[in-house]
C-alpha cells in the first residue's frame, strides 16, 4: 500500500498522528507531515487506513499501483487487458461529446 498527503488540504485535526503515528507528525502549528516516502507494509495497513478514514477533509490518499484491486473483492486488474470497447475515455472523448 502507498499513500499520499496533500498538505495544501491539511486542516490540522490530527487524527492521522493519532491513528497512524509511525506515519504521520504534526508540525508546530498542527498540521500533518508524512514519514517516509508514503510506503505502507501489510501490518500497518489498518492503522493508516483508520487514519484516511477519520481525517475529515481527505488529505490522505491511497495510491493504487495498478496490480492491486480498488475492493477487495475484485479480482487484480492486469494492465495488458484493453477497456471495454464502449467505455467513455479521455482518448475517445471526441466520440461521445465530452466537453471540459
């Protein structure tokens, strides 16, 4: 597992050092700061998932790698295994009238 924070987002609840104190400190003005470069063994999951959980405006962000399932109960998504041909991408855009 691989986590992300978004400082900019950051309003200094604390739940993150509360939850996952390995992994998140406070500054002197309370807001969060990530140990480590966002790396997350198996052990560790569930304290830092509580983390992400409990932090109220979603600084914290779960970093999928591609190999991993979204749900657990979704099989491993494989990246040599075309989408869908009808499914609406940024690459098909044009297709079905996608405006920004």
């Amino acid at each position: 597992m691989r986590i992300k924070l978004d400082r900019t987002v950051c309003d200094g609840f604390g739940f993150c050092a509360k939850h996952a104190p390995d992994y998140f400190s406070l500054d002197d003005w309370g807001y969060a700061s990530l140990a480590g470069d966002g790396s997350v063994p198996e052990q560790d999951r569930d304290a830092v998932m509580q983390a992400l959980m409990y932090c109220p405006v979603h600084a914290i962000i779960e970093l999928l790698t591609g190999d991993e399932p979204a749900h657990p109960d979704e099989p491993p998504r494989s990246a040599d295994v075309p989408p869908e041909p009808d499914l609406k991408i940024e690459e098909n855009e044009a297709e079905w009238g996608f405006t920004r």
